[in-house]
C-alpha cells in the first residue's frame, strides 16, 4: 500500500499514466485503488474490524491482521473492505 499515487514504482504504475510518471511501464489491465481520503494520514491505524495498517517506510505500509489468524480468515478480511476502495487514478 502507498500513501499516494505517485509513490507506485514505475514497473506497476499503468502505461497510461505517463502524465504521472513518463517511466510508467505497468500493465494496462491493472487499475490503482485508494482506500480511505485522499489525503489521509499514513500511519499506523485501524483500517476495518480485524485489520491494520503497518507502514514501514514512509512511502510504503501493509495491511495486516490485527490479531492472529488463518489466511482464510485475512483474505476475508480483506474482502470484507472492498465497499470503501474507490478508483484512485485521478488522485494526485
């Protein structure tokens, strides 16, 4: 997870969003999702019941359980978010 469109390496970035960064090489199937507001603070915080975000650098953080459980258990977790991912390819 990134904080900000912009902080995509390159590689995974959409070629279509060159205007963004002219090293954009991602493939064109792959779209760029955002969570939460646009400019929301990146730092550890719960990101829904059973899950948090752990940033370990200041461009790049994980969603992790927040407590132990099966990969079952995360990936449905995880799932259980996808109402509040919104298309994050016009953020800046």
């Amino acid at each position: 997870m990134r904080p900000r469109i912009t902080d995509i390496p390159a590689m995974f970035l959409p070629r279509r969003l060159k205007h963004l960064n002219r090293n954009a090489g991602g493939s064109e199937s792959t779209v760029v999702f955002r969570f939460g507001a646009v400019n929301a603070s990146f730092a550890a915080a719960p990101v829904a019941p059973a899950l948090v975000l752990k940033p370990d650098a200041d461009n790049h953080g994980n969603v992790e359980p927040r407590h132990e459980m099966g990969f079952d258990a995360y990936q449905a977790a995880l799932h259980a978010t996808r109402e509040g991912w919104r298309n994050g390819e016009s953020d800046r």
